[in-house]
C-alpha cells in the first residue's frame, strides 16, 4: 500500500513538473512523456534513440509509420525490467487509442482510475481502448 502511495505522489509531482513544459516533438510529447517518467523514476533514458530526431508532428508520424504504429514504438523505449501487463495500474504506460488507425494511438500514463495523455496543453484524461501496457 506505501508503494502505491509512493507512485501517485511521484506521478503527481511529475506531471506537474512535465505541465510546466511547452509542446515540442522530440522532447515533450504524447511519446516522449513516457521516456520521461521513465528517468523520472530513475531510470536511464529508454528513448535516446528518438529523442530529438524529429521537431514535427510529421516527423513523429512518419517514425510511427516505420514502426508500423505506437504500441511497437513505445516497445522499443521501455527500460531494462518492465514487462507487458494486461491490468495497468499507477504509474504503468501504455499505448491507448485506435487498433487500425496509428495516427490514433497515443502513449499514456495510468493513474490507477485511468489513463492520461501529454497533450499541447498539458495532461488530459482520455477513455480509449487499451493497445498495450507495461510496468514500469
């Protein structure tokens, strides 16, 4: 139970924190946000590979659409220890959105009621069909 306590606090501050950053594809986006929290938790960034590859929506679309979608992109940003889940919980990420439409698919964080999602403005809840998850 701490454990959890401990999760929803440290998500708190960090979303906080990530709502004090302006939009910017490659550094602060629907994507890059899980790399964050990642660090955010101390890991090492899980998404070097990408970051600031790209400073555009289209240029986010078109490394989506290599990788044939979001849920195998994110896959290849997930650090050293996570593993897939089927129930998310607080603090787990995942892709949400749309199965066949990949310009529909986001990364998001769940809160333990629900998922949230970096949006231009800051974080925003979303009701969307889970695509996949992982404990992180």
């Amino acid at each position: 139970m701490a454990e959890l306590v401990a999760r929803a606090a440290a998500l708190a501050a960090f979303i906080a924190d990530n709502n004090t950053r302006p939009w910017q594809p490659g550094h602060v986006d629907c994507c890059m946000v899980l790399a964050d929290w990642a660090m955010w938790l101390g890991h090492p960034d899980p998404a070097t590979h990408l970051r600031g590859t790209y400073d555009s929506d289209d240029g986010f679309r078109s490394i989506i659409a290599a990788n044939e979608g979001v849920p195998a992109l994110v896959a290849t940003c997930i650090p050293r220890g996570g593993k897939r889940i089927q129930h998310p919980h607080c603090g787990a990420i995942g892709v949400i959105g749309s199965p066949t439409n990949i310009h529909r698919q986001f990364g998001a964080i769940h809160d333990g009621s629900g998922w949230l999602v970096r949006m231009h403005g800051g974080f925003g809840r979303m009701t969307a069909r889970t695509l996949a998850a992982w404990a992180i």
